[in-house]
C-alpha cells in the first residue's frame, strides 16, 4: 500500500513538473507576442499622425505671395497686367504728391514772426529776403506780394490773391490723372468680366451641353478681374482722399498766412507814412 502511495505521488510530481516547464516555455512567447503587438499598435497610431503632418505641411508651404501668383495667372495675364498697370502708375502719382505735399508744409507762425522782424529791422528787402530763403507756397505768395509793394496796397493784395491761385494749382497737379486710374481700374476689370463670361458661352457653344465644369473656367476668371480693378480703385481712392486732405490743409494755411501779410504790410506802410 506504502508502495502504491508513493508511486502515486512520485507520478503527481512528475506530472506538475512538466506541466510548469510546459508554462515557463509559453510564457515568453507569450510575452513577445505581446510585445510585438503593443508595437504594431503603437506604430499604427504613430502613421495617420505622419499622415497628417505630411498634409499639412504642403498647406504651410503655399503662402500669400504664391496664392496671389495663382490667382494672377487664373485671371489671365492680359486684362490683370493692364490692372495691375493702373495700380503701379496710381500709386506713383500718389507718392510723388504725398512727397511734395509733405514738403510744401511751412511753419507760417514762424514765418510771420520772421517777416515783421525784417520789416522792422531792414525793410521790405529784407522780407523778401527771409520769404526767398524759406520753401513752400506761402513764402512763396509773401515773396510775390512783397515784390508789388511799391506799387500799392492794392496792388499788393491783388498779386497775393493771383499767386495763391498758381500755388492752388501746383499742390493739385497730377491730382487728376490719379481720379483717372481710378475710373480705368474697375472698367478694365468689367471688360475682363464681360470678355470671360463670352468665352464662357463660347465653350458651351462648342460643346453643345451646359456644364458646371465649361461654365465655372469663364466665370472665374470674369469675377477675378473685377476683384482686382475694384481693389485697385479702393486703394487709389484712399491715397486721393489723404492727399486732398493735405491740399485744404495748405489751401486753408496760405489764405489765413495771405491775410495776416496783408496786415503786417498795411502797418508797415503807415509807419512809413507817418516817419515820413
């Protein structure tokens, strides 16, 4: 019975001992097999992520600069460059004035302070000197109207009103070349639309069917010409405006500077009357 007991038991042990080598074997492979999926997992979610930033990145490439040269050559090289022709030409107008302008500015206070000091110290010679040595319109129309003097007080307001007139037209030179870009701009915009929707109705014509595809290339190009003139005109208009602002500024200091001469000449003359 002993015998029996412990063959029994010799034969449970073998029997576990192998079936704990069987599980000490698998369990690597187990492990592996896990392994080797955490990382295919892993790799996967890793690939839409390369994905996206591989579609992102050509959106991040095409910039402003590239965008507005599509959109140019869509348009058609010929009406969008005579467009564009009116924008260069406008704005070159505009700076050559907003320059001018800037530097036609006088400080008239300044200039009558320096005016009645010559008139008191040397006379009308040295006013006009101080009035030839100082840039702008108003030292300009002081200068023409201290030229007349002998000739009258009359005389001397007549010439001021008649200069300032010249002075008005030179701070308004160009100005309307610049108002006629800014017509041209928007109707070379609507020819360019009119000339693209007609090549629209052509293509139909030659095809026979009335598509989305043969219709959109006229109508496209029709409607990016007209966006074009009419920034165009916006643009140059804005300029025009801020320069017609700096005119009534300068119109508005030589009328008030024009009066105030004509008072310190008057004062002046009576002081040689009365000397004399």
């Amino acid at each position: 019975m002993k015998k029996v007991f412990a063959t029994l038991t010799v034969i449970a042990m073998l029997n576990f001992g192998s079936v704990a080598l069987v599980n000490a074997q698998d369990a690597p492979e187990a492990t592996e097999a896990q392994t080797e999926q955490v990382v295919e997992n892993e790799a996967a979610q890793e690939e839409p992520a390369a994905e996206v930033v591989e579609a992102e990145q050509p959106a991040e490439e095409v910039g402003i600069h590239q965008t507005l040269k599509q959109k140019f050559i869509e348009g058609g090289a010929g009406f969008m460059g005579l467009t564009l022709l009116t924008l260069i030409f406008g704005l070159a107008l505009c700076i050559e004035r907003i320059i001018y302008l800037s530097l036609s500015k006088t400080n008239t206070k300044k200039l009558l302070a320096d005016v009645e000091a010559a008139l008191d110290k040397g006379g009308i010679e040295a006013a006009k000197d101080v009035c030839r040595n100082t840039r702008g319109p108003v030292a300009s129309i002081f200068y023409q109207g201290l030229l007349h003097y002998d000739e009258g007080i009359d005389v001397v307001e007549r010439t001021v009103s008649s200069y300032g007139g010249v002075q008005l037209g030179l701070l308004e030179k160009n100005l309307s070349w610049i108002t006629l870009f800014i017509a041209i701009a928007p109707s070379l915009g609507f020819l360019g639309t009119i000339i693209g929707m007609i090549e629209a109705f052509d293509k139909i014509q030659q095809v026979g069917d009335i598509s989305a595809t043969v219709v959109a290339g006229g109508i496209k190009v029709a409607l990016l010409t007209t966006l074009l003139g009419l920034v165009i005109a916006v643009v140059l208009q804005l300029f025009y405006n801020y320069i017609l602002s700096l005119v009534e500024g300068l119109v508005n200091e030589m009328e008030d500077s024009s009066i105030s001469l004509l008072d310190l000449v008057i004062k002046y003359d009576a002081k040689q009357k009365a000397a004399a």
